[in-house]
C-alpha cells in the first residue's frame, strides 16, 4: 500500500527501529526491494536521486513505485533523494511522489530554513511529507559532491531551531558517514546523533550508509536513527552478479537471464538491511 514517509518514519520514531530507504533506477530494482519487504513483512521506502530521476525520468520512477506500491501489503512511500529546488520538489508532487528530501544543506541557516518552510507550505497541503538535511554530508551521490573539508557535522542546537521553526517531518544529519564507497572505516558521532535525538525528538535519518558496520549502523538505530539511505550496496550487489553471470555465461545475449541473478542479489541484500536495522515485522 502506498502511504506517505511520515506515516512510516513516525511509527520507526515511536518504536525505535529503522526503515531503509533505498535509491531505485529501474524496474528489476524495484521489483527486487518489493519482494524483501513483502517476504520481511516490512515497511520500505523507495527513493530516486538527480541521477535517478536523470535516467529514468520522474513519471517512470513514480508509475513503478506507484504500481508497487499498489500491489503491495506492506507499507511503501516513493521518496525524492536530494530534491534541489523547488520546481523538482513540485514535479515529482505532481506525479505521486508521497515523501520528498529538500536539501537546502549548500545554503546558510536562515537560506536552508527559508526553503525548506517553503516546500512544507505546498507539500503539507497534498499531505506529502518532508526531509531536509541539516549539516553537510561528505562523499558523491550521482552529481552532488561534498568534498572531504567542506562536510561539517550538524550542530545540534542548530537542529534544535531548525525542527522548532521549520516543523519538518524527518531531519538528515551530518554524524561522519559519506555517499559512496569508504576509502577506510567510517566513524560515526554516536553522541551527537543522541544529543540531537534529544533535543529534536523527531525522526532523523542517515545518509550514506553503505559500507557501514553492521555495529555501527546498529547503534546509531539505537540512538534515535529511524530512516537509512542505502545506494551503493545495492550498486555492488547488482554488478557483482551481472559479472558473475556473464563470466560464467559468455554466450547469453537475454537480458532476462542476466539481470534476474542481479535482481536476486539485490533481494538478498535488502533483506539483510531490513534486519539489521530492525524493520521486519514492522509492516
Ligand atoms: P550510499 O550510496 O552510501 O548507500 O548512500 C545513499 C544515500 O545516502 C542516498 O541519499
């Protein structure tokens, strides 16, 4: 069924687990995270990024996500990844989007505040719900690269204020993890996700958590995250197969054949995300 991420994110914030939200370009992809979530009996979001949206096209991304929706028992919203302006907030809106990200993160405080008020004015009225990113979160997702010394970790009075005037639905924050594949281990501000838990008691999300130990990512649900971004994983989860398949297979020239490995892959790893942070059974 298709609800909006609030719905979702509300029930992760009240329980104290978390959903994963996971970066969808193509059918096999959706198809594959629908599948975990309904074995799991657990809630998912499915969300598209720039690159996304770029090579599938906002109305392709949301008639799939919407069919699937449809077709589902379990809880699904359709997010936008790292909305950048107002005008793509409002087209993917239009085409049944019912979550979207406004990641005012590159203007100053008053600037990320200004937009994101002004996304949550026309969004709370279609009763869609609302991210926004607080902080700047290191590493490339598609296009948006965030260089290593222009990430800073959120602050968490400023999220505090931010909360307090914009009344968001789910805050991203800034506690050392990064988009893309991790050149060492990552280490996460365990602290300050719990200060700002504190402080905002509203539902806060991780980004780039690819890559991410199992420990880790176990702890920052425990301290109060309740929505996780994963792309890469399912990245390599999907291209390790294809090449598997095709080195074992060099003849095959079906592309049924060569993706459903990938696709399998791609449950299996979902299904492992669902239980690391806590969502099955949550449906
Ligand atoms: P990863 O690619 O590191 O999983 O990050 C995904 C993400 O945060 C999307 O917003």
């Amino acid at each position: 069924m298709l609800v909006t991420g609030r719905e979702i994110l509300q029930d992760a914030h009240k329980n104290n687990y978390a959903v994963g939200a996971f970066n969808v370009n193509n059918m096999e992809i959706v198809q594959a995270i629908i599948e975990a979530a309904e074995e799991t009996n657990s809630p998912v979001i499915l969300q598209a990024s720039q690159g996304g949206l770029k090579y599938a096209g906002v109305e392709y991304v949301a008639e799939l996500g919407k069919l699937a929706a449809k077709n589902a028992k379990v809880p699904v919203a359709i997010h936008l990844d790292h909305g950048t302006d107002f005008e793509q907030v409002m087209l993917c809106i239009r085409h049944g989007f019912t979550s979207v990200m406004i990641d005012g993160s590159r203007f100053d405080l008053e600037g990320n505040i200004q937009i994101t008020k002004k996304v949550i004015e026309v969004a709370r009225a279609v009763g869609v719900s609302v991210e926004a990113e607080l902080g700047k979160i290191g590493g490339t997702e598609d296009h948006i690269t965030v260089d290593e010394k222009n990430a800073t970790f959120t602050d968490p009075k400023e999220a505090k204020r931010f909360a307090d005037e914009t009344n968001v639905d789910s805050l991203a924050i800034a506690v050392g993890t990064a988009h893309g594949l991790y050149k060492g281990e990552p280490k996460l501000d365990f602290d300050r996700i719990k200060i700002i838990k504190e402080m905002t008691n509203m539902p806060l999300v991780l980004h780039g958590s690819s890559g991410v130990p199992a420990d880790s990512i176990k702890k920052a649900v425990s301290l109060g995250i309740n929505k996780i971004n994963i792309d890469t994983d399912l990245r390599i989860a999907f291209s390790n197969a294809v090449k598997e398949f095709i080195k074992e297979n060099p003849d095959s020239i079906d592309p049924r054949k060569i993706l459903s490995p990938a696709k399998l892959a791609m449950k299996e790893a979902v299904i492992e995300k669902m239980h690391l942070f806590g969502s099955v059974g949550r449906a």
